[in-house]
C-alpha cells in the first residue's frame, strides 16, 4: 500500500512539474524600421551592420517587458545574408515578409521614422525637435497587414542630433503601446 501510495505522488509530482517548466512559446516580431534623425542619413540595421535604431531599442525594451521575443540583429544575420534583396533600407513589403518566413517570426513591423528640428524655443538656446514614424503591421504567416500605425514625439534641447534621438525614443513610446493593442487584438499575446 505505501509502495503504491509512493509511486502514485512520485508521478503526480513529475507531471506537476512537467507542466510548470512547460516552456510558454513567446510571439515572435521582428522591427524593420528604418530611421533618420537630423542631418543624418536614413539608416537600417539590416541594410549595414548598425545595430537597432533609437525607435526599434525603444519597442524593443517595451515588447520583451510585455512578453513578445524580439529577433535581433544577430539572431537572423544568416539569413539576411541568403539574399541582396534583404540588405536595402527600402525593403519591399514582399521581401520583408520572406525575411520573417526565413527567420520564423510571427510578427514583423516595417516602417520609417524621420526627426526634424523645428525653431528655437523661445528665451532659451535649445531647439524643438519632432520625430514621426508610420508602420504596418503584418502577420508573417500569410503577409496580411494587420494594423497600420503611426506616431509621434518631440523634444527640446540644445544639440539637435540629442534632441532627434529623444523625439525617435518618445515616438517609439507612443508607437509601441498602439503596437502591442494591435496584437492582442490579433491574438498575438
């Protein structure tokens, strides 16, 4: 009797903790959004070998806390290699959904994001700065756009290439919790 009772909790206790260490599967995205802040020129991370832009760390930080799994630059450098296509700053919406394929996303984001520096501000020598980002998202699986975004943010400060980063951080804020509504209301999360 205690030799059944034994293995009876032994096996209890195995399935419990099967089930407690069952690995959750994280929706997987990957940001395309390619960035130009003032007087600088447009930049992508999988056009160079830049790492993610001031709006795409920005998302970024915000997904990974809400539980998403962001493909790096790193993660998926193989197979941005595979094809030319891949490493423009303009990527096609068609390319950039085979990329998400190659890389097993769920999720991408393709936009663009520009600062620009507006005029003084009064009574002081700092500068405004505005920063705007449009994207799409899309569901890899079948290359539907599921949601289209925009958003904005500025800043003021006395070195206009700061300032620019500020207003594309800010803007990523405002672009990251219309992102994350947008794939639950998918069913992304």
């Amino acid at each position: 009797m205690k030799k059944s009772i034994f293995i009876f909790l032994a096996a209890l206790l195995c399935v419990s903790l099967g089930v407690s260490y069952a690995k959750e599967e994280k929706t997987k995205v990957i940001l395309l959004i390619s960035e130009q802040n003032i007087t600088g020129p447009q930049r992508a991370w999988w056009a160079s070998e830049v790492d993610l832009s001031t709006i795409e760390a920005t998302v970024a930080k915000k997904l990974m806390e809400s539980g998403y799994e962001i493909l790096e630059p790193s993660n998926i450098a193989k197979v941005i290699k595979q094809d030319k296509a891949f490493r423009l700053v303009d990527i096609s919406e068609e390319k950039s959904v085979k990329l998400g394929n190659l890389a097993k996303a769920d999720y991408l984001v393709l936009g663009k994001a520009v600062a620009s520096s507006g005029s003084k501000v009064p009574q002081s020598s700092m500068v405004s700065c505005f920063a705007n980002v449009t994207a799409r998202l899309i569901r890899v699986k079948d290359g539907k756009v599921i949601a289209y975004l925009d958003a904005s943010g500025n800043s003021a400060h006395m070195d206009v290439i700061t300032g620019g980063r500020e207003a594309l951080a800010n803007s990523g804020d405002d672009l990251v919790m219309k992102l994350i509504n947008a794939l639950k209301n998918e069913g992304g999360k």
